[in-house]
C-alpha cells in the first residue's frame, strides 16, 4: 500500500524544466556556501567498499547492502550506504590538517528504505568531514557548525528566491536554531513518539536540532537508530526544518562529532558489536590512528525539495517508486523524474 500523501490544493511552483534548472543552481550555490562556512575542499570517493574494510556505513544494523563479487579478485564489494567512516579514514590518507575538511558527492542505494514523500531507495548526499582538535570535542563547537550550516541554507535560499521569487510562498526558512537533547524532547513530549515529538517541537520553532541520538533514554529506548562505530552518541545531531507543505519535522541532515577510541570502545559494547574490532577501520580507530573529526551528510534530493516547495522527493530525483504511488502523483499532477 503506498505511503505517499498529497497535501490539499498542491501544485508545483515550477515547472519540470525549470525545476531541473533550479536544482543545477542550489547545487552550485549551496557547495560554494558550505565550503566557505566549515572550510572544505572537494574530493573523489567511492561507490563501492571491500566488505572486509568494515567502512560501510551499517545505519541501524538490519539493512541489507547491495553487495556482490568481483570477478577479477573475487573480492566482496558493497554498494555504500554512506561515507561516514570513509571520509575520516580519507582525512588521515590525504593529508587533511586541522581545521580542514573535505565534501564530496555521495550516492547510495538503501534497498531496505521504506518509500514515502521524503524517502528513496536512492540516497544523495553532500558529504562532508572536518579534522578538529580534541578539545572540540564538545556541544557548544557541535552547535557552531550546525549553525554554519543552517546559514549556507539560508543563504542559498536567498540567492534562488531572487531569481524565482513565485518560490517564496513555500519557503523562507528560519535562520535562528533552537537545540534541545533527544532526552529534553521525550520529557517535554512523554506521550508521544519520536516522530510525533520532532513534528511538535519544529511546528513550533520551525529550525531545530535535536542532540545526542542513539543512546537509551529514560524510557528505555532510544529516540532514534544509529550506528555505534561513527558518531558519538553523546555529540552527534539531526537538523530539521518546519516543512509547510506537508506539515511534518523535515530532516535535512544527520551530523555529529566522530566517536573518540574511548566512546567507540564503550558504544560498540552497548551495541553488542564486538566482532566489528577486529576490522581494519575499528582497529585503527581504537588504535588513536585517527583523526578526531566532525562531519555529517547533508540530502542533496531532500534539500532541493524542501528550497523548491516539492510534495515528493521524486519531483527533485530519479529514482524507482511503486505503481500505486506513481499514479497517485500522477493523478495529482506531481510529475515524477
């Protein structure tokens, strides 16, 4: 049964040609915007990992990478789901010095994602990865670059409403980040889920970030999956923006300050992943071979269609959808890539 909803008397505000145009501009303005906030060169990165590296990333630890064997070697590859854990092991290769970082385009298959209005077995992202000194290691230096990154946002999205101002019905997002704990969430919403608590607090504040996600919180869950091996629990964040077209918490990035040898020692113990220290990365990491770094992805689809006032994620990329929902939006007039 299809998931996709169409918000009442929705139309696009462009139209597919000009949709594709905007697009080619949000990606050119947005690059140049972060890479002046956080300071970031682009680099090439890979489509596919060796299985054995470990540098997959392994999101909540029940979907399935699309793998398979290379001829030549015989080797097992994996399609990325991300580049969390590549991107600091390329930190250290490239020779990245502190207070530097690197983005790069990454594209992922999740064959396992569920697909709705803002979700694609398809994954683009803008990738990136910073080196920071240890004593960064804090909330008030996570919530610096979260702001920075809501700034490069916002200012892309001044530059694109200048060029179609019929875009500023829908959009105008907020620069002012409101920041509450995933535990000062559940405490001021005990009665509802996750989902439900983020939709209440965004409706509200209209920009938020919601800290520290993947740990147990005092109702014995956590609010939200994350793997134990990149981010640290207790440092890491997701930005949301108030979507007025579908009136949902909208997240546009998953971030955080990478996991210490002492937090991923403790997190991979909670997560019951102990045989993941004998792989390469890990035991590099736990080594103190690596870099500390912060870094998160930022939706390449998601943050078009969140600029552009899109209904569907497919209206911003091409992917592959059920029947029923290709004809729901069909029926609708949302025009799907």
């Amino acid at each position: 049964m299809s998931k996709v909803i169409i918000p009442k008397n929705y139309k696009a505000k462009l139209s597919p040609y000009d949709t594709q145009r905007a697009i080619a501009l949000i990606h050119s303005i947005f690059e140049k915007e972060l890479c002046s906030e956080l300071d970031l060169s682009r680099v090439s990165a890979p489509l596919l990992v060796r299985k054995s590296t470990g540098l997959n990333d392994n999101l909540n630890g029940y979907e399935r990478p699309v793998g398979f064997d290379i001829l030549e070697t015989g080797e097992e590859c994996e399609v990325v789901h991300s580049l969390a854990k590549w991107k600091r092991q390329a930190l250290k290769d490239y020779g990245f010095r502190v207070g530097k970082g690197l983005y790069t385009d990454m594209n992922a298959i999740r064959r396992d994602e569920e697909m709705d209005n803002i979700h694609s077995v398809y994954v683009d992202q803008w990738d990136w990865e910073k080196v920071i000194k240890e004593s960064d290691r804090n909330l008030n230096y996570l919530k610096k670059v979260v702001q920075k990154i809501v700034n490069a946002i916002c200012d892309t999205e001044d530059i694109l409403r200048e060029i179609y101002p019929e875009l500023n019905v829908v959009t105008a997002k907020k620069r002012k980040v409101t920041f509450i704990t995933s535990q000062e969430l559940l405490d001021m919403y005990p009665d509802k889920t996750p989902k439900e608590r983020e939709n209440a607090f965004a409706k509200e504040h209209g920009t938020i970030c919601i800290m520290q996600i993947g740990g147990q919180l005092s109702n014995g869950e956590p609010h939200d999956g994350r793997a134990p091996d990149y981010d640290d629990w207790d440092l890491n964040c997701d930005i949301l923006f108030w979507n007025e077209i579908l009136e949902i918490a909208f997240e546009v990035s998953s971030m955080g300050i990478r996991v210490s040898p002492v937090s991923l020692d403790r997190q991979l113990t909670l997560a019951k992943c102990e045989e993941r220290r004998q792989l390469p990365f890990h035991k590099a990491l736990l080594a103190g071979e690596l870099p500390y770094t912060i870094g998160g992805g930022i939706g390449q689809s998601r943050l078009c269609m969140l600029l552009l006032g899109c209904a569907h994620i497919g209206e911003t990329q091409s992917s592959v959808w059920d029947q029923e929902s290709i004809d729901i939006c069909k029926k609708a007039g949302i025009f799907l890539l």
